[in-house]
C-alpha cells in the first residue's frame, strides 16, 4: 500500500513538475488519486487549493517566484485551453514597455468559463502563432505585437515591441507585417507606424 502511494505521488509529481508544481483535479485522478484522497490532501496542507480544481504541490510554493507561475495556473483554469496573449505575451517575451494590470489569454471561440482576473481574447490560433513555455503556452512574438496593435494598445508600447523585436533577431518586418495583415487594418496601421519610426 505504501509502495502503491509513492507511486501515484511520483506519477503526480511528474506532472506537476512540468507545471510548476500545479495540476488539476483531473491529473490528480489519473495519476490515481480518487475525488475524496483529492479532499484528504488539501485539508492535511499537503496541497494547496489554488482554484477550483486546480492545486499546488506545497513544496513548490517554498521555492523562489519565476514571474509567471501565474501564467501556469491560469492554462490549468482554462484546461489547457488557453494561450497567454496581447501585452501578458509582450511581458513573458521581456519586448517593449508594457505592462499590463490583466493577464490577457486567447481561448477557442466556444469556450465557456469567465474570470474578472483575465482578459479573455476569442480566436482560432494556428500552431505557428504559438511557442510552448514550461506549463503553459505563448502567442509568438509577432503575433503579440499584431494583436496589440489590432487591440488599440498605445502606440509607444508597439513602437518599442517591434523595436527590440527586430533588434534581438526573434521577428522580421516581414513576419510583422504578416501578422498584422491577418488581424485587420488596425494592426496594420500600429505596426507600419511602429516600422516607420525606426527608419
């Protein structure tokens, strides 16, 4: 029985440990754990209730703050549904000046749930506008900068985006410009600017 513990512990931690120490109610239970072992730990301390359905191995919250743990637990709200985007993709890619008070996420056009802490973004994201992170998941870098021009973000945030953008070497005016076309006339305008100003 013991023996049997440590395995579902280490089949759990496995998985937490790719998420920062976070899982669902739903790994937990295919790691073995049943809804009402789910209860015992939370209220043992063992796990920390972060949101409905969604814990945190205790250990983890010892351990130094990362910056986006929050990033994390947000795609477990979203179950895996979510992509961080808009000016939370310009933060985690360190482009630009902005600094946004919500996280902004883009879920899939039927997805349900509802939070007054994040700004939800409805669209259809293909594989090439998205970069995995450890637990969670990123709009590319050209791709965030476009949909904070289409979102109206001030210009002077687009401007130094695109700036160290094309100075770090991770877009090109050309896969801006791409972006921008395919969100609408607004991105475009805030991204041609944005390029104007450099020349």
């Amino acid at each position: 029985m013991l023996t049997e513990c440590k395995d579902r512990r280490a089949v759990l931690w496995r998985t937490a440990a790719g998420q920062r120490g976070f899982f669902t109610a739903a790994q937990a239970l295919e790691a073995g754990y049943s809804y009402q072992a789910q209860r015992y730990h939370a209220q043992r301390g063992n796990w920390l209730v972060i949101d409905r359905a969604v814990y945190r191995f205790r250990e983890f919250s010892d351990l130094p703050d990362e910056g986006d743990e929050q990033l994390v637990r947000w795609t477990l709200w979203s179950k895996g549904q979510a992509v961080v985007s808009h000016a939370t993709a310009l933060a985690v890619h360190d482009l630009g000046t902005a600094n946004p008070s919500r996280i902004h996420l883009t879920v899939p056009r039927g997805f349900r749930r509802t939070s007054d802490v994040v700004t939800l973004h409805r669209a259809e994201l293909a594989d090439t506008d998205i970069e995995d992170r450890a637990g969670y998941r990123v709009t590319v870098p050209s791709r965030a900068i476009a949909e904070c021009a289409a979102d109206d973000e001030d210009q002077d945030v687009i401007d130094s985006a695109v700036a160290e953008a094309l100075d770090r070497g991770i877009a090109t005016r050309r896969r801006l410009l791409h972006a921008a076309q395919s969100l609408g006339a607004r991105a475009e305008l805030g991204v041609e600017r944005a390029l104007r100003a450099l020349l």
